[in-house]
C-alpha cells in the first residue's frame, strides 16, 4: 500500500482509499478520520452507493442546522433518511428520496411553515452534496502504474 502525505493542502482535506482485501477499502482523510467501505456482501461496511447517499443526508442535516438550532436551541434531535434505488441496468441512482425528522411540535403553524422554508432554502444554498448531485459534475480518472 502506498503511503500517504498526512498534511492539508491548500485545496482541502486529502482522501483517499486503500485496498485492504477482495472488494474491500478503507477510506482515509488527512485529518484522520476513516471509513470501511466493501460490496454488499461483506459486513461491516459501506457501499459507495451508501456513502453516497450518507453523504447527501449529512450534507442536509449540517445545511440544516443553523435555522433549526436557532429557532430550536442546540438540543434539539434531528435524523435525515434517505433512500433510493439503484438502477443497475445503467448504474445510477435516478431518485434519491431524503425525509428530515424534526419535532415542531412546540411551534405553532405558522412558526412551523416559516421555518421549514427558512430549512429549504438553506439546504438549497449550501448543502454542497445535494447541489452537486442535482446539476451534475465533471469526473476525471487519471491512473498512475508504476511500469
């Protein structure tokens, strides 16, 4: 395996996977943070597919928080789910559905309504996943061997 450099650069946190066995990888980040990651038939990991959509749901959730929190006070719980299936005749997830659980109860309608298009809008401008996703980017693979 190759080694890493474990410093930031200039353009962000480093990542990168590592093969660790058959269809298996760790995920790894300059600061520190990993996550296994395999196909569906090996426990204890995660799909790429599901880091994906993990992804979108942290990215929600983080978009999220500043309105609720304000309105709510930091204790409030929140959990974003998401779903979607793949198609794997073409190999893409056509709908990604997210549902974000919040207790309003203690607001009243109108309260409620206002904040939730507060929500909307601040996971429209900020939530980096879900803008990526919903417009589209550009992939570029370059492979390195050693020959």
């Amino acid at each position: 395996m190759a080694e890493q450099n474990s410093q930031t650069t200039s353009a962000g946190t480093e990542l990168w996977v590592e093969r660790t066995g058959t269809r298996r990888y760790t995920g790894r980040s300059s600061r520190g943070a990993e996550v296994l990651i395999g196909s569906e038939t090996v426990d204890g990991v995660f799909t790429p597919g599901e880091l994906l959509k993990i992804a979108l749901a942290a990215c929600t959730g983080m978009s999220s928080d500043m309105p609720l929190s304000r309105r709510l006070g930091d204790n409030y719980d929140a959990t974003v789910r998401v779903s979607g299936a793949a198609d794997r005749e073409n190999e893409v997830y056509p709908r990604l559905d997210e549902v974000l659980e919040v207790d309003l109860s203690e607001l009243d309608a109108e309260a409620q309504e206002r904040l939730l298009t507060v929500v909307l809008k601040s996971v429209d401008k900020v939530c980096t996943v879900g803008r990526t996703l919903k417009t589209g980017t550009v992939v570029n693979l370059t492979v390195e061997t050693d020959s």
